[in-house]
C-alpha cells in the first residue's frame, strides 16, 4: 500500500519550507542532506533509463518491471532514512506523517509487489512504478536545489504542477496492484496467521489489504487539495511577484 502519496509522496515536508529558509540545519547537517538528495535523485534516474532501455529493446511495455526490481526495491527501502532525519530534527517535518507516508510505500513494494511475484507482470504495476519515479526525481532534485538555496523555477513550477496528473495515475496504479494481489493471497493464504496457535492470535492479510484499499478514499482527496491549496500557494504567490515586476 502506498498512501496515496505516489504522485506527491511525503508533501508534508512542503509546508516546511519557508521555515528551512529561516532556520535550516547546521553545515554538516546540510552537506549529508545534499549527499543524499542528489544520490537519490541518481537512483531514480538510473530507474528511470532502466525503464526506456528496457522498452527500447523489447518494444513492448509488459514486463519492465523485472528489468528495474532491484533498483526500485533499494531506492525506495533507501527513502526510509527520511523518518530518521525527521526524528533526529535535521528535517522539519513530521516523524508520523512521513513514517506513514514512507511505510506506506515501502509496504506497496515489498509486501505486494514482491511478495506477491504474480503481479509483477502487471500493467498496474508500471503505472505507480512510472509516476513514483518521475515524481521522485523532481522531489529529490527539488529539495537538493532548495537545500542548495538555488532553485530554478521550473523543478519548483514541475514540483507544484505534474502531481496533478501523476498523484491520481499513481494511486491507480497502487490500487489496480493491490486488486490484482487479491485472489493470489486468498488462495495462498500469505501472511494470513489462523486459529488455533500458542499466541491465541488470527490475522487474515487478504483483509487487512481490502481495507488498506479502502484506507485511501479518506486519504486521497485530503492529500490531493493539500497540495493544490500548496501550489496556490507556492506557484500562485510567484506569479503575483512577477506581475508586479
């Protein structure tokens, strides 16, 4: 499950942003947060020409997962550290809200898509797999320009903008997936934990995804319209300042 934050993963850090520019982390602090940014926004490329090699050389879209699985597991994985930065206090943001948002997603890779192989080979699969990389690649390339204080407009204007597509085309993708992991954990009983046992404790996975499927009609519209009000915000106060010039 990946709340829906694929297109726009982890936007609470955001509304953090003025407040970097006012008080940021210290120099060190900064250098390792420009380290990981740019090693990050690196992976994502490298996932992304994965992607268009791939379907270069097969000619067809079905199946590119396979040929960026071990990239996409370790970047993703690697997106965990930021739950650390905003516990350590290096990032001002919330330790629950990104943990959930991060956990959310590295659950979608793991526990579903790789626990659950016969998906893999899904449609659905390179839908999330396509808007999490080139949202990423904007994120990461956003936050290391800020930390940098030079960031060009148009990674700002890409930042505020492209989530209007790839936030609903993700989540698409994130719950088709799911869906699609359904009948094979049903029949397998994956994760699934029955009665009786020496701990007295059931757990049936199969429902606990229905229900994480059900989890984004709350989340989703709430975490869209956050980040239009941002981009308002954000792209709508730049616009004024340019009209005044």
């Amino acid at each position: 499950m990946s709340s829906p934050a694929t297109g726009t993963s982890k936007s609470i850090q955001d509304d953090a942003a003025a407040a970097k520019k006012r008080k940021g982390p210290g120099a060190l602090a900064t250098a390792y947060l420009v380290i990981y940014n740019v090693v990050m926004t690196a992976g994502w490329l490298v996932i992304a020409v994965g992607l268009v090699r791939a379907y270069l050389a097969r000619g067809s879209y079905h199946g590119l997962y396979y040929s960026i699985e071990k990239p996409l597991k370790f970047f993703q994985t690697g997106a965990l550290l930021e739950i650390l930065h905003c516990a350590a206090g290096i990032v001002p943001s919330s330790v629950v809200l990104t943990g959930f948002q991060v956990m959310s997603r590295v659950f979608l890779t793991w526990a579903v898509t790789h626990s659950v192989r016969e998906v893999q080979s899904e449609d659905s699969v390179l839908l999330f797999v396509s808007a999490w990389t080139i949202t990423e690649i904007i994120r990461y390339s956003y936050y290391t320009f800020s930390l940098l204080n030079h960031l060009p407009y148009l990674i700002k204007w890409a930042r505020y903008t492209l989530f209007i597509v790839l936030y609903p085309m993700g989540v698409s993708g994130e719950l088709l997936t799911i869906y699609a992991a359904l009948p094979y954990v049903q029949k397998t009983g994956l994760y699934s934990v029955t009665l009786p046992n020496k701990y007295n404790f059931s757990f049936d996975y199969y429902t606990f995804l229905i229900l994480a499927m059900v989890s984004y009609i709350p989340l989703f519209p709430q975490l869209y319209f956050h980040m239009l009000r941002q981009r308002k915000k954000v792209l709508g106060h730049a616009e004024d300042t340019t009209k005044l010039e």
